[in-house]
C-alpha cells in the first residue's frame, strides 16, 4: 500500500491531476495534504486552495497537516513525523507546489527514509504569461519580476555523514562503462565482457550478481527480463553520475580482458 504526501500552494489542479496519475500505479492507503499556516496572503492561498482539494479527495479522508514553509525546523519536524509515522508503508511525496526552500528541506528528510520517494508534476505548457522576446513588454516583464529585495538567506541543514551511492571505483566503471554503451547491456554475462573479466568463472558471476543487486538497491541500475535476456540498466541517477565522471574525466578505463589460457608444453630431451 502507497501514502500520498501533498503540499497545497498555487496549483491544486496539477496537484491533483499528477495524484489521478499516481492512483492508477499504486494502491492508495492514506493521503495527507500539507498546507501553509503563515497568517500572510501566501498562507491564504494555500488555504483556499486545500478546501478545493480536500473535496476532490474527499474519498481517501486526507489529513490535515499545517507547515510555516519558511521554516526548517516546522517543515523539517512535520515531514519527518509523517515519514516516522508511516514507515512501513511505500511513501509518494508531491513537491510540485514547494518553494525552493521547502522542496530542500523535504528532500534532506527523505534520504533518511529508505521508503519514501519524491516526485512533481510537470504542465504542459510553460511559460505563456512571459510576453514574445521580441517585443518591449518583454524586458518590462522581466522588470516587474525581478523587483523583490532580500528578507533573509536560508541554510538547509543535512546530516554531517553524507550518504555514498557507490561504495568503490569498481562501480564506478560499471556506471561509466554501461554509460559509454548506450546505458544497458543485454545481460550481466555481456556487462562482464564490458568490464574484462571472465563471465565462465563461477566467482567472478556470482560477484558481478551481487555488485548488481547493490547497486539497484542504491538506485543506480535497474534490471528488467526482455525475453531471455536480464537487462541491466542506468537509472537517471546512475546515468547523471557516470556523465559527470566521464566529464570530469576521473574514470578509469576496465581491465584488459583476460588472455586466452595457452595449451601447456612440455620439451623432452
């Protein structure tokens, strides 16, 4: 069972539209709708928009969670107790309608729950209110949206141990390697050949399965049955990190393969 997690600011519609999406995929248990408490005209609109929402879902009776979205510690402490609350439970958490600083303050929480996973909604269309760069209204716009002043600079605080996605420079090759063969190999037999090393050898197999098996924990690989075949495959994640290890040019190239094994020679006298 899946628990949704929303926050109610400008756009309950799109909101609402990616939760239908979402709601084909998963079974649904419990949503939760978080909204801004501020006494202020953002905290209005938030507000207003959560009982235009709260009806639509009116059937999965959400609960009501209020947050001061330029808060660390309100944000902070009401998603971790969500995510605490629900930890045995597959856990959905909706950014698409968080300010900046919320969105990093929620997304710091989550990489401490192995069960929770962030998404957003994207529209179809963007940006039709900017006037054609063509025309004067143009730079005006730019102009009138670029006229607020600073009230405060916000640190996001994140545990001091910094979570590693890979645990050594042998699976960075493997990232590197899938990467400069178009993202996928057919097989972990054919990943092995990539990497120069025997797929005959038993131990060697069994290693690359359970190197494999790691690293799609990690969300770095994924792998799917196609036919016969088990592809082994980047996730956006594992593809953004090899591209930028290839980039930074900090890779290095896999083992030559081994040389075939020469038939033994004995000289008599």
């Amino acid at each position: 069972m899946v628990v949704t997690v929303h926050y109610i600011g400008f756009h309950p519609n799109l909101v609402f539209q990616g939760f239908e999406q979402i709601r084909l995929r998963y079974p649904i248990e419990r949503v939760y709708l978080v909204y801004d408490a501020k006494p202020d005209r953002y905290g209005a609109v938030s507000r207003y928009n959560l009982k235009r929402l709260q009806d639509q879902l009116s059937y999965f009776k959400p609960k009501l969670v209020k947050v001061n979205p330029l808060s660390y510690s309100s944000v902070a402490s009401a998603f971790y107790m969500i995510l605490e609350y629900e930890k045995d439970k597959e856990i959905l958490i909706d950014i698409t309608d968080m300010p900046p600083y919320m969105a990093s303050t929620v997304t710091v929480i989550t990489m401490m729950f192995a069960n929770a996973r962030i998404y957003a909604v994207q529209p179809q269309q963007q940006g039709e209110f900017i006037p054609d760069p063509d025309t004067p209204e143009f730079a005006d716009f730019i102009a009138r949206k670029d006229n607020l002043q600073l009230g405060a600079v916000f640190e996001v605080e994140a545990p001091s141990k910094r979570i590693e996605v890979y645990e050594n420079e042998r699976e960075v090759d493997i990232l590197v390697t899938l990467y400069t063969k178009n993202g996928s190999a057919e097989s972990i037999t054919k990943l092995i050949e990539w990497m120069g090393e025997d797929p005959r050898d038993p131990v060697i197999k069994a290693t690359y399965s359970r190197i494999v098996a790691s690293m799609e924990e990690r969300g770095l690989l994924k792998r799917s049955r196609e036919g016969r075949n088990r592809i082994v495959k980047l996730t956006e994640l594992g593809t953004a990190i090899a591209e930028a290890r290839v980039k930074l040019g900090v890779t290095r190239p896999p083992p030559a393969p081994p040389k075939p094994e020469e038939p033994l020679s004995i000289h008599l006298p």
